[in-house]
C-alpha cells in the first residue's frame, strides 16, 4: 500500500494564510444574519437625547479588544452624528490607549473633519487604579474618583466635565472590553444605567446569561459578527465586514482538515494492522 | 501603494515577525517577542508614573489632604521587595483585599445568584408562550442550568431508589458543561480568526497599500 505524505503544519499554516489574503486584497461580501440584539442597541443609541453623555470604559488587553473595535468605532461615528458626547474611563493600562485607538479610527474629532471637539463633546480621562472599587468611586463622584483627564488638564476646566458628576448623569454605559461583568454589577445591577458591550467572541457565552437576567438594561453584540451588523447598520464597512469574510473561507479549511485528518488516521490504523499481520 | 509612515512599517514587520514561529522557532520571532514583553513592561512603568501624577495631584494641591493614606499605603507596598521589612506590606495588602472581597461579595449575590435565578424563573415562565424556536431554546437552558447546578451541589449520589435518577440528573448536567466548554472554545477561534485577520489586514492594506 502507498505510504501517505506527511503533511507539515507549514503547509497548512500556508493554506491558511493565502485563504486569509483573499478577503484582505479583495473583499467578498459574505452574507451575515443581522442579529435583533445589535438592532436594539442601534435604536437606543438613536433613541437618546442630544448632548446625552455615555461612557465608555472597562479593563482588558489592547490585542483582544480588537475584537470589539469594529462595532465600538461604527456606534463612535453613530454617536458623533447624534450629538451624544462622551466620556472614556479606563480601568486597565492598555484600556486608556485603546479609547483613544477607537476615537481616532472612528475620524469623529475635528482634526479629522469631524464634529467633535476635545472637552466639549468628549473628554479622554486617565488609567484608574483599583478596579472595582474605583469604578464604585466614579459612580458615585466623578470629581472624587478623577482630578485630571489624560493630558493632565484638571477635568473642571473641560466644559463636558461640567455636567459630569455622577451615574445620574449616565445615559448608557459601552464596555467594549472581557471586564463587562463588573459594569454590569455595579453600573447595571446597582446604579440602574444601562450597558451595552461589544462583546468579544470568546466572552460571549460567559455573559449572555446576564442579558437574561437584565432585560432591556444589559445588550451584547456577539465578536466580529456583531461589529459586522453594527457597521451595516450605521452604514459603514469596515474591520468586521473583512473578518465576516475569512470566517466564511476558514469555515471552507476547518472541515476540510478534518475530513483529511479522518481519513489519513483510518488509513494508518489499516497500514498498522497490515504491519502487524506481516 | 506602500504606506510611508514609519510607524506601520515597525507594526507589519513585528506582526510577520509574529507569524513567522508557524514556520519554527527564529531570530525575527525572538526579536518580536522581546520588543512586545519591554514595550508592555515599558509602557506599565510610564503608566504608573503619569498615574501617580494623576492621583495625588489633589494631595499636591492641598484640595484633598485625605490622599496622605492611600500615599502611605503605597510606599508600604513598596516593601515588599525588602525581606527584613517585607510584612509592613501585608498592612496595605490585607487591606487591598479585604475591600476587593467585600464590594465583590456585595454586588455578586444580587446580579450573579439573585438575578440570574430572576432569570431562570423567567425562561422557565417562557416554555410554554413564544415561538417554537423561542420554547424548545428556554426548554434547554431551564434543564442545562438545573442540570449543570446539580452537577455541583450534589456531588455524593444518595444510595436506594433515588440513585439512579441522580445520575441521570448528573449526566445531563455534565453534558451541559461540555457544550458550554464547546460553545467556549469555538467562540475563541473566532475570536482568533478574527484577530488574525486583523493583523493581515494592517500588512496588506495599511502597509502594503492593497484592499
């Protein structure tokens, strides 16, 4: 019997990477499903008064929150054009570089012809010790828990800090980091404002129950998918379109792997009983 | 066309760097990996600098003189690294915890035990209205997160005639957990994909000028 050729991970990894440069030189436009939980998230968005102010805030790593940049840069451009202003608050070192990573990709402040001005329809504050209870601290006063915004600039200069003191000024709170569960805790469960997190792919499944058990207060967006849905719906096509497109072509790889991983293991099962025959 | 900003060129050189250890181990994956662990450390430090700035500027301002205890508190954690002194960092340790634990205890019986068996009581209400769809979905978390709890609770089988139905319960709840773990792992090969393509993106479009 033909002995089968090892099949090198290099090759496979090869396979890959070309199925991988197909969507990124020229995309495909794979069909996705919109989701009615993005949709909710999309009218409350559109639902809030002008000059509303949300918060974006959270702690996680910079290279996972990737992932929920695609749906958080598209809601960014939505809110600029609503007039809803915003307020960033990490409570991770890499958070503070990642709120200003989205504010820049999403083109909304002026320096990009945009319609928002620093101060006045945003305002980047500064890495928060003390994760939960520093979060605790900030619903609670503002001007306790942050003295300066992330330029050193004391934050009672900055006229959206004006109007800025507690969670009863909080028209939704947007997580687009792993670290939801303690805004839901503590912005939902005991202050009452609303979360919405742009949920990475991986967290999903861990927190969906609380969307269950905080109906209408508590919405998630499923990974790339939803970023995806999220750009459709605010008219954009952008990171979560690309990876919508290499889902589809990998999902082609996987099976394809391991139908071939079958059949080479059942082939040598029978090499092996015919070896040890002989 | 190719980008000429010479920060994309550094981020798709330490980006296939990266990808070059599905090939094997190599200089240019070594020197990607080191860049990336000096750059976090780095980037902690200059962190924890601007933050302590940011901090104790109202003690510096004499706004909040209150700031002195948490300052003390610090530099008592700095002992740490003083092995003869080393148990003045356990004051502002214990502390630390002690109030992580508590505000946790506070917030986690009301959203994770009290509204989430909110929610179980409300899905288990929804079996019988809705869709199909919407019924059977309800039907399997009500019977997968029973399942699953008394996988946990009951983790000695009585012996007699019940035993056989606490097993039953048991297999269920362990199935639950496998399809959870499923459900799990292949989100995060989503999330892999996802990101892989991200990182080819920034070389063939933002570098390479392509898509």
């Amino acid at each position: 019997m033909a002995k089968i050729p090892e099949l090198k991970s290099q090759y496979i990894w090869l396979v890959a990477l070309i199925l991988f440069l197909i969507p990124a030189v020229n995309p495909l436009g794979a069909p996705f499903a919109m989701s009615d939980v993005t949709v909710k998230i999309y009218d409350l968005m559109q639902s809030l008064p002008e000059k509303s102010i949300v918060v974006m805030g959270g702690a996680s790593v910079f290279a996972f929150d990737i992932e929920s940049s695609p749906g958080m840069i598209a809601c960014l451009k939505q809110m600029a054009a609503r007039h809803l202003r915003l307020v960033t608050f990490p409570l991770g070192t890499e958070a503070a570089q990642y709120h200003k990573f989205c504010i820049d990709a999403a083109r909304v402040d002026q320096k990009y012809g945009g319609p928002w001005k620093y101060g006045v329809d945003y305002v980047l504050l500064p890495y928060t010790p003390g994760g939960s209870a520093a979060l605790i601290s900030f619903l609670k006063s503002v001007e306790a828990t942050v003295t300066l915004d992330i330029n050193g600039v004391p934050i009672n200069q900055l006229p959206l800090m004006r109007d800025f003191h507690s969670y009863k000024d909080i028209a939704v709170w947007m997580c687009p980091h792993w670290g939801f569960i303690d805004i839901i805790r503590y912005a939902t469960g005991e202050c009452g404002v609303i979360s919405v997190s742009f949920a990475q792919s991986a967290a999903y499944a861990t927190f969906s129950p609380y969307m269950m058990a905080y109906p209408g207060k508590v919405y998630m967006t499923n990974g790339y998918v939803g970023g995806a849905q999220y750009e459709r719906l605010v008219g954009i096509k952008g990171l979560g379109h690309k990876v919508v497109d290499s889902y589809s072509l990998i999902s082609v790889l996987i099976p394809a792997l391991i139908i071939l991983g079958n059949i080479t293991m059942i082939v040598r099962m029978k090499e092996e009983e015919v070896e040890a025959k002989e | 066309m190719i980008s000429t900003d010479p920060w994309i060129w550094l981020s798709a050189l330490l980006s296939i760097s990266c990808f070059s250890l599905l090939y094997g181990d190599n200089k240019a994956f070594r020197w990607a990996e080191t860049t990336y662990t000096a750059s976090v450390i780095g980037h902690s430090v200059v962190t924890g600098l601007v933050t302590l700035r940011d901090r104790f500027y109202p003690l510096y301002t004499g706004a909040q003189p209150q700031y002195i205890v948490p300052l003390i508190l610090g530099i008592l954690s700095i002992f740490i690294v003083w092995r003869k002194y080393a148990w003045l960092a356990t004051i502002s340790m214990a502390l630390m915890i002690g109030v992580g634990t508590g505000i946790s205890m506070r917030a986690l019986i009301a959203t994770d035990i009290i509204a989430n068996t909110r929610a179980v009581i409300g899905e288990t209400a929804g079996i019988l209205k809705g869709s199909p769809a919407d019924q059977l979905g309800n039907l399997i978390r009500v019977v997968f997160t029973i399942a699953a709890l008394w996988y946990f609770v009951f983790t000695l089988i009585p012996k007699g005639p019940t035993a056989k139905p606490f097993s039953w319960i048991q297999t269920i709840g362990k199935y639950a957990l496998i399809a959870y773990i499923g459900v799990a792992v292949g989100n995060t090969m989503q999330q892999f994909t996802g990101c892989a393509t991200s990182a080819i993106y920034r070389i063939v479009g933002l570098w390479l000028g392509f898509g």
